[in-house]
C-alpha cells in the first residue's frame, strides 16, 4: 500500500482503457468508470449505481439510478457542473430497492459517501448498501449556469450544439457536433467555480475503491489508482475477464508527476483558503493570545 500525502492511499496505479468498442466511442477518455460499472452490474456485484444523467436542459446533470447497461451507457462523459448524486443514496435503496449500490462521483461526493457509512445520520440501513464507488479527478466544477456563460459567452457556442467538454492544457475546451472546436483560458473561468471547490482538499478521489482521470496518461487513456480491498478484486477480476489494456504507470507519459503536481497545486492552494475562512472576522488577540 502507498500511501502519499496528495494522492492518498492506494495498491497500485496503471494507465488502462476499455476495451469495449461501444463504451469507447463515447468515452470521456478511457471509459474507465463507465466499463467498471457495467461489469459490477453483470456480475452482481452492485444490483444498481448512481451517476450523472441529463437533466431537461442541455449538459445539465442530473442524479440516475441506472439499473441496465443501457442506463448506464446514457450517462457517460464528463458534465462539467453540479449533480448531486449522494441526495439520491436513500433513494435509491428505499424507492429503487437497491441492496448493492454503486456510486461514481467526484471528489466530496466520495467524502460525503464514507461520512454517511460513518455518520448514519438520517441514512438508517444505507451505509451497509453501498457496495462500490468509482471516484473522478476533479480539480473545480460550476453551476448551470456559469457553465452555460463560459460555453456560450467565452467561447461563442450553443450549449445545445455541443458534443464533448474538456478541461487540460490549462484550457476549457468545448467540441460540437458539427466538428468546430474552442477554447477559453481557465484564467477566465476560475470566477465561475463553485465556492465550495475552494476548499476541496483532494484532487483524485482519495476515498473511492477506485478513482481514475486523464491526468497523468496518454490522450485515450486513463489513470486508474486502486485503492482498497473492495476496488481491487473487481479491478484484478474486470482485467482478467479482457474488458482493460492497461500499462504500467511508469512507462506513460505525463505519469504520475503531473498528477501529483496538479493535485499539490490545488491543495496548497486550497488549504490557505481554509486557513483565511477559519481565521476570518476573528479577532487577532483571540487568534494569538500572546500577541
């Protein structure tokens, strides 16, 4: 087990991407997540899992219990603004009358999924209902709207006509589906974030038994980090089974530097946000009582 003060706990880390056609098609990256799932399904280790669907306005996510490969499959890609998967935990074990759930999230979604196996506050008989979380690399996320601005202020695009979101390069970049492709400056969004994001200490999803993002491997690929007993059977079984190539970290380029790079800068950065909020409006004596 490794343990690293910026990207967590974790047994192993690969660079890996699905090997199935359909999933890779509309793949943000490697398809990771969405292969995972669809496995856990068919095999029963989860009977459902809870992700990011679309709501009733273009790129709006929306939580979806998703109970077939279909579902599942509806949901891919990456929706760069809020969808509040963990409000749909209870849900989805009450009304849905799921026993083995399965979660992909973001960083504090992960957060508040092991809070609620801890803390079962008003979350009587789920804890023990959660089966397995995909965790993703998140480094900020948006309201609807700010989201819908960048995209159609910043760089000049129906929201309705765009096919694929991404951030990297230090760029929002923006696909549509009639093939034109632009980019905003992430100097220009960061007044867009979602307060919250600001004091977010984890960039990979430290909590997840298996968290993955395009940071760190080839355009295609998917850094995966393995991270708990759970997550490393149904990784070392889905592998088995042909459904990842994967490469060993250290043979891809950027690797595991610029993760860890990205994952410090965010960090750092966050904590001295923490700091001023934790010491904001106090009063200086009371801070320092020797002063």
């Amino acid at each position: 087990m490794v343990a690293d003060p910026y990207l967590g706990k974790y047994i192993t880390c690969v660079s890996a991407r699905s090997t199935e056609k359909e999933i890779l098609q509309k793949a943000q990256d490697g398809g990771i997540a969405t292969t995972l799932m669809v496995y856990a399904l068919e095999q029963g280790i989860i009977d459902g899992t809870i992700v990011a669907g679309m709501g009733d306005r273009p790129w709006e996510p929306k939580p979806l219990v998703a109970t077939s490969r279909g579902d599942i499959l509806k949901a891919q890609g990456t929706k760069y603004s809020i969808s509040p998967q963990i409000s749909w935990l209870k849900e989805a074990t009450r009304s849905f009358g799921l026993d083995k759930v399965g979660i992909t999230g973001v960083c504090c979604q992960m957060q508040a999924v092991r809070k609620a196996q801890l803390y079962p506050i008003n979350m009587r008989d789920v804890p023990d209902k959660i089966a397995f979380t995909v965790g993703l690399f998140c480094m900020e996320n948006f309201p609807y709207n700010s989201m819908q601005a960048i995209v159609e202020d910043h760089a000049g695009q129906n929201l309705s006509s765009v096919k694929k979101m991404e951030i990297t390069k230090g760029k929002y970049w923006v696909y549509t589906e009639r093939g034109n492709v632009a980019t905003v400056p992430l100097k220009e969004t960061h007044k867009y974030e979602q307060p919250g994001c600001h004091v977010c200490l984890d960039y990979v999803s430290n909590l997840a038994d298996i968290s993955t993002g395009s940071v760190g491997s080839p355009d295609g690929w998917s850094t995966v980090f393995i991270r708990t007993k759970i997550g490393n059977d149904i990784w070392s079984k889905a592998v088995d089974a042909g459904l990842f190539e994967t490469k060993p970290i250290e043979e891809v380029k950027p690797g595991l530097e610029l993760v860890t790079k990205l994952a410090k800068e965010k960090i750092d950065k966050n904590r001295k946000t923490v700091e001023e909020r934790r010491t904001f409006g106090v009063n200086k004596a009371l801070r320092d009582p020797y002063a």
